[in-house]
C-alpha cells in the first residue's frame, strides 16, 4: 500500500487500506465499521463510493481504525477537508496544510511542485525574466515587475524553481531555463489553474487603466452560438495559442514579458428551443 502522502482521495485511501486488509484475513466492511464504531456496517463502504462523506468526528473514528497517528493523521484530516471543501478557497487552503506537513516531515506532495509552480504569477513571469536579465539580483528583478513583488519573494521563487528542476543556476544571480516541465496528472491542478486565472484576469483588468493602448490589446465580441459552434471555436483558440507559442518561442533578443489571456465564457443561460 502506498505512503498515504501519496493520495489525493482519502477514499482511495481507505479503499486500499480495506483491500489490503482484505488480501491477508477475513476482513470485511462490517469489521471496517466496527473496528471505527459506526453502526452501519456498510457506511464505509458507501463513503468509499463516493455516496456519503466523512463528519469531522468520523474523520477521527476512521482514522483510529486504521492505526494513523503522527503527521499521517494530521494530514488525513486536511486530505478530507480538501476533498470534502466547497470552494476554492477552502480546497487550497487544506491543499497547503498538506504541503506543510509533508515539507516539515521531509515528504512530497503528489503533484506539489507543480501546484505550486501554477499557484503564483511570480514563478512563470521571473522564470522569464532571468532569461532576459543574467546576473541581475532579486531587487532588481523585483523592480522590473508591474505586480509588487519584494527581492525576498523573488529569492524564494528562484530557489523553488531551482529546487524542482525548472530552473538551472549557473553562478550567483545567474540562471538558465531547463527543459523540464511542471506536468500534474490530479485533480490538483484544475486547482492550481483556476487561481492563476483568476490572479492573470485581475492583472488584465488593472492593464486597461495602466498601460497605454499601443502596449496592450483587448479585444473582444458578443455572439450568439450552439454548441457545435462552441467547439469549433475552442478547436480555433488552442490552434491559436500554439502558433502564438511557436512564435514566442523564434523571438530573438525578447525584452519583455507578456500574457496572452483567451477567454470565451458565457453571458447568459442557455435557451432552450421553444416547443
């Protein structure tokens, strides 16, 4: 069975716990049920299936059923939390309780790094710019960001980026980009994504009162469409984002960072055809 720091559903967790158990006795959901104090006998297997979930107080009763103590059941309280979570905001705050508890206790979070890579602007704009800037130092950097950013963050952000392997120091303030990619494979990164959308969009909108119109462009159209219509569009935006990759990617002597947001979202609910 794997280290429980290596879920990302505690119902797999539990599931796997009972499997294993399974394997080498007679173990069975009423003995599960029993052995955490629950009447039911199949109520563990229904929360295992997604069809019930886990009170603050049954966290702890299932916990104690299958022995977890230390940093383990501290951090199947916050893997609950995160699966069980309303929001975004509560999801990404248990999220990195998890990543704490894994940090101090010399574990890594499955899909961690790049959660963390994706959660900030800071990380994707700086890994740009030492690029651009070989030899610059933290303040300097800092100060060549329009989003406020101390010399402290930026030292921490090239200290991740190096830790994970995106980022490669040649000498002292000097870096290069590496070929490796942050790649998430969980549910994880929808997380991740989600914040650096909402970060970039914020961004976006301050841009139309900062800059001047001949260093950004926004455009825009309202439209009416089906859902073919829809896909066919989207299909048009991801073919447009990597030719524009392409192109980012010949430029030569860059001098500065940019973003390029693709929107398409809905204004109003979908009407449905009249009888």
């Amino acid at each position: 069975m794997k280290s429980l720091v290596e879920y990302q559903d505690y119902r797999c967790y539990m599931q796997d716990f009972y499997d294993e158990r399974k394997q080498t006795s007679s173990f069975t959901w009423r003995e599960f049920a029993r052995l955490a104090g629950f009447s039911s006998p199949v109520y563990l297997k229904l929360v295992c299936e997604g069809k019930s979930s886990l009170s603050e107080l049954g966290v702890e009763k299932v916990a104690a059923a299958m022995s977890l103590g230390g940093f383990e059941l501290v951090y199947f309280r916050y893997l609950v939390q995160y699966n069980q979570a309303k929001d975004d905001v509560a999801k990404k705050s248990a999220f990195s309780h998890m990543q704490d508890i894994a940090r101090v206790n010399k574990v890594r979070v499955v899909d961690g790094d790049a959660f963390a890579y994706f959660e900030s602007w800071k990380n994707p704009v700086l890994r740009e710019l030492v690029s651009m800037m070989p030899g610059a130092d933290p303040e300097k950097l800092a100060g060549m960001c329009w989003q406020p950013v101390t010399a402290a963050e930026v030292q921490r952000s090239l200290d991740f980026m190096v830790s994970v392997g995106i980022l490669q120091k040649k000498s002292d303030n000097e870096y290069v980009q590496t070929d490796k990619s942050l790649v998430g494979n969980t549910d994880v990164m929808p997380l991740a994504i989600r914040s650096m959308h909402r970060e970039m969009a914020g961004f976006a909108q301050k841009s139309i009162d900062e800059f001047d119109p001949k260093d950004r462009n926004f455009n825009g159209v309202t439209m009416s469409i089906d859902r073919d219509a829809y896909e066919q569009i989207t299909r048009e935006l991801e073919s447009f984002r990597r030719k524009i990759v392409s192109i980012a990617s010949a430029s030569e002597g860059s001098d500065q960072v940019y973003r390029l947001n693709l929107q398409l979202f809905p204004l109003t609910k979908k009407v449905e055809p009249s009888k």
